[in-house]
C-alpha cells in the first residue's frame, strides 16, 4: 500500500483521504507527519492562492487574505524532497499553480469573469467543462480526448514552467488544465479529481478515481 503525503490544511483533507483510501492508498497529512522519507508520493492539494512574489510580481488580482507563507514554503520544500529523489508527484488546483511557480513559470492572478463564469466556482458548487486532451498524454489515455471536468479557480498558468508540458487546455479560453514534467514523475491538474469520484462520481463527467489509481500505480 503505498503512502501518500498530503499538503491538504487540516480540516480540508477528507476528499483527498477518501480518494487516496479508495484507489488502494495510505494517506497521511504533511503537516502531521514527523518524517517525509517512507513516503512513496505527494498530492500538492487545493487551497488558497501562492505569493505572486515567488514568481516576480506584485498584488494583481491575488487575494491577498488567502496567502500562506507557510503553505507556499512548506510545498516548495516537499518539492525539493521528491524532486531530489523522483518520488511521483500530483498537482491538483493550487498545488497545480504551485508546481509551475517551483519551475520558474508565473500565474495569471485572476482570470476573467467570462463567460459565464466558467471557471470559478458559484454558490458553493463546481462549474463544469469540456477540456482537449493532448494525444497520447496522460489524460487522453485515462479519459479520451475530450473530457468534462469540474472547476474552481480564479487563478491559472501563465508562463510554462520549465520542463513542463501542456496535455491538456479549456476549450473556451484555452486555460492549461493539465501538464506533465518531462523528465520527472510529475503530473498535475486545474481541476479536482477528488471532487469527481466515490460519491461524488457521475457518468457523464470524468472520473476522478482513475486519475488517483494511475498515481497510486506509480507510487507502487
């Protein structure tokens, strides 16, 4: 059973448990475990937004409440650690926006309210649609080439980082909804595989598990 470390803030972890539990998984919660060696993997999780200063700019959209220099800090360290040693990685939301920062890419700090409000998420519910995936990625290969996905975020990539690569855009706006390291075992997603699966799983949507069970593939 690999052991997955979490950068989810407590009291905001049971999705991502529930999902980890579910794909066969042992998770655990970064900022309550005493050692990050005998992990197999880390899931960078949804949250507020990161400092616009770790990529070079000023408060421009970025709600400034939702900074936590703690959180920035303690996912670039985990970075550092399962970079080091090519431990597999999963992005997801922030942790998304995260792992393209930690590789020298910037942020759009607040995407546009149209249309429709697409990406950010209204009276407490995701919004959903229809994204391309990248032949022969790793999206195409788990949900085809043009899955529905949920989303909610006011943020997005803006500059790649380096040795990153696009697999997968909005088909509105051409938001980067997913990318993978090319050399790492990094992989990471705009929207919420845990919000997408168990109880929450819906046919007509993508289905979060499997995003989970190929990460816990490669965690093994």
């Amino acid at each position: 059973m690999p052991k997955i470390l979490l950068s989810a803030t407590k009291g905001g972890e049971s999705n991502y448990f529930n999902a980890v539990l579910a794909a066969g998984g042992e998770p655990a919660l970064a900022q309550e475990a005493e050692s990050y060696d005998s992990f197999d993997g880390l899931i960078l999780c949804g949250g507020g937004d990161v400092d616009p200063s770790l990529y070079g700019q000023s408060l421009n959209g970025t709600e400034e409440s939702s900074i936590k220099p703690w959180r920035d800090k303690l996912e670039f360290e985990l970075l550092d650690l399962f970079t080091a040693s090519k431990k597999p990685v999963l992005g997801i939301c922030r942790g998304h926006q995260v792992i393209n920062v930690y590789f020298k890419g910037t942020l759009i700090q607040h995407l546009p309210q149209a249309p429709l409000h697409m990406h950010n998420l209204e009276t407490g519910r995701d919004n959903f649609h229809l994204t391309t995936a990248l032949k022969g990625s790793f999206i195409e290969q788990l949900y085809g080439e043009k899955p529905l996905t949920n989303t909610a975020h006011h943020q997005a990539v803006d500059r790649l980082g380096e040795g990153l690569e696009i697999v997968q855009r909005a088909d509105f706006d051409r938001t980067v909804e997913g990318f993978r390291h090319t050399s790492l075992p990094i992989y990471s997603v705009q929207w919420h595989p845990e919000r997408l699966t168990g109880r929450f799983f819906n046919p007509e949507r993508a289905d979060g598990a499997k995003l989970f069970d190929f990460f816990m593939k490669l965690c093994k």
